[in-house]
C-alpha cells in the first residue's frame, strides 16, 4: 500500500503544470524605458552645451592657442598665474560688482514697486501692464542702440533738460555717469519681467490672512513686511538668483553703449573676456577668465540657495 501511495504521489508531482516564465519588459521597466526616453533629448543637449563646453574651457585654459600662427602649446598654470599678476582685473571685479549690485537692488525693489501698486486692481491696469512688459520682448540690441542716441551729449534727454535749464552731462562718457547710465538702461529692459512674477505670487497670496491682520490693527506698511513679503520670498529668491546670473553676464550693453570705457569704468568681466579673447586673441587666458566667472556665479548661487533655508517662507 505503501508503494501505491509513492507511485500516486510521484504523479501528482509529475502533473504539476510549470510556472509560466516572467517577460523581460515588465510594467515597471517599460515605465523606465519611457522615462529614460523623454529625458534624452535635454541629456544630450546638456552635454553637448554644457559639460563638453566646459571640459573643453578648462582644456583651453591650460594652453596658449595663437590663430594667427597656427600654434596650440601646452603652458600649464601660466594663465592662472597671468590671472593672479593681471593689474586691470581688481578694476574689471570692482565694476562687475557695480553693475551687479546696481542692478539686482534697482530691478528688484522697481519691480515689486510696480507689482504692489498693479495689484490693487485701479483702471489701466492691463495697459500699464503690457506698458512695462513690452521693453522684454523687444531686441536686446535695438533696444540699447535706441538709448545709445538718447544718451549721447547732443541726445534727446538732454535736449528734454534744456527745455528746463538743465545741462545734461555726456552719460556715457562720464566717469560718474556711465555706469548708472547701463544700469538704468538695463533696469528698464528687464524690469517688467520681475514684475510680472511678483503680480503673479501676489495674486497667489490668500486675501483671508489680510482680513485677518486688519482686525489684529495691522496697517498697511506692517502687513506688507510680516504677511506679504514672508509669502513671496520664494519669488523673491527665484527672481534674486535670475537677475544675479543676468548681471554677471551682461554683454550687448557694454559693447553696445560704452565699449568698456571711460578708461575701464565700465569694463564687466564678460567684456573682459571678450576683449582678451576676440581682440588681443589670448583664448587662453580669456578661457581662464570664463572659469573664473563660472565659479563667481556658481558660489553666489549656492550661497542665495543656501540662505533660502533661513529667510524663504515655505507652507509645509
């Protein structure tokens, strides 16, 4: 009897169907597949603009490639030594922090200026709107070559201060005048932009909390720095970082209205660069110069990032 019962057993072993073999491409992995796919195209560009790009600076750096003699020679660390030794540099940095710090505290404070005063919904609105929005969608070059003319000494403002008994300076060729002068220029061109962002987080802001400071006896002026700016800070930090990178590389402007002078009052580093590289033809030092301003954008941007942890409000 006992034989019987191993002999039905071993048929009932051998009767058990076998698992069906599991597919390669399970949900999961085409899910991935599809993933992978659709961020391609931005890898690819990144790598092709981007990180070849820089690898390829900091290859450059490292040589001196003359283009009229035929000539790419090996130096070493001769460029970032010129960088260290280069006299016009704490002049060109002084500059750039100029035109950045000018910049960034104008168009921000302007924009949300212009923001604040759009969203108290008056008549015009929309006009007023489109009115400071405009100059961004214009061509950066025509824009500044129009303010060119207007700058100039014999230029339509300071034909406007005759009309009042005022002599205007030569805006672009004054020591004390010609940065100020980019800087406004630029202000303009790009002001509407931020506003645009700070009507949008405004707009976002829940009416509900204002009410309710109204009937703690807030005013106006304490509601806008307790309750208003708190909310926006993370437009303020996204516009803060957008305009820093912007200023920092600032270079139709310069070429355009100023060609760097008078002397090197307005001498940025990109046009710096420029210069080195495209007019006295030392691309390896202009690609040392590229590095240098890479690292100056990536340590503010890391820094205005890492203060967002102290100042930047976030709702959970």
């Amino acid at each position: 009897m006992s034989t019987t019962s191993t002999q039905i057993g071993v048929g009932r072993a051998e009767s058990r169907p076998t698992p069906a073999r599991r597919s390669f491409w399970t949900s999961r992995r085409r899910d991935h597949l599809a993933g992978y796919l659709f961020i391609t195209p931005q890898l690819l560009g990144t790598a092709a603009f981007v990180l070849i790009p820089l690898v390829l600076v900091v290859w450059y750096s490292l040589h001196e490639w003359n283009v009229l003699a035929g000539t790419f020679t090996y130096v070493g660390g001769e460029n970032y030594q010129s960088l260290l030794d280069d006299r016009n540099l704490p002049a060109v940095l002084r500059a750039t922090a100029l035109f950045s710090v000018g910049l960034v505290t104008v168009n921000l404070s302007l924009a949300l200026l212009l923001a604040v005063l759009l969203h108290q919904r008056l008549r015009g609105t929309m006009l007023f709107r489109t009115l400071f929005f405009s100059p961004v969608v214009v061509s950066l070059v025509a824009w500044t070559i129009v303010w060119g003319f207007l700058l100039q000494d014999n230029g339509g403002i300071n034909a406007m201060l005759r009309l009042v008994g005022i002599d205007g300076p030569n805006w672009l060729r004054g020591e004390g005048t010609a940065m100020w002068s980019v800087i406004v220029v630029q202000v303009f061109k790009n002001v509407g932009l931020n506003m645009v962002l700070f009507l949008a987080a405004l707009q976002g802001v829940p009416s509900e909390i204002y009410e309710a400071a109204e009937v703690d006896g807030a005013g106006r002026w304490r509601q806008f720095w307790r309750l208003t700016v708190p909310l926006i800070s993370p437009t303020i930090l996204l516009t803060s970082i957008i305009t820093v990178i912007g200023s920092l590389q600032v270079f139709a402007q310069i070429a355009v209205l100023t060609q760097g002078g008078p002397g090197t009052a307005t001498t940025v580093l990109v046009y710096y660069f420029y210069q080195q590289a495209f007019q006295f033809h030392h691309f390896g030092y202009g690609a040392t110069l590229s590095l240098l301003l890479f690292v100056i954008v990536g340590a503010l941007t890391f820094l205005q990032w890492r203060m967002r942890r102290r100042w930047v409000f976030h709702e959970s």
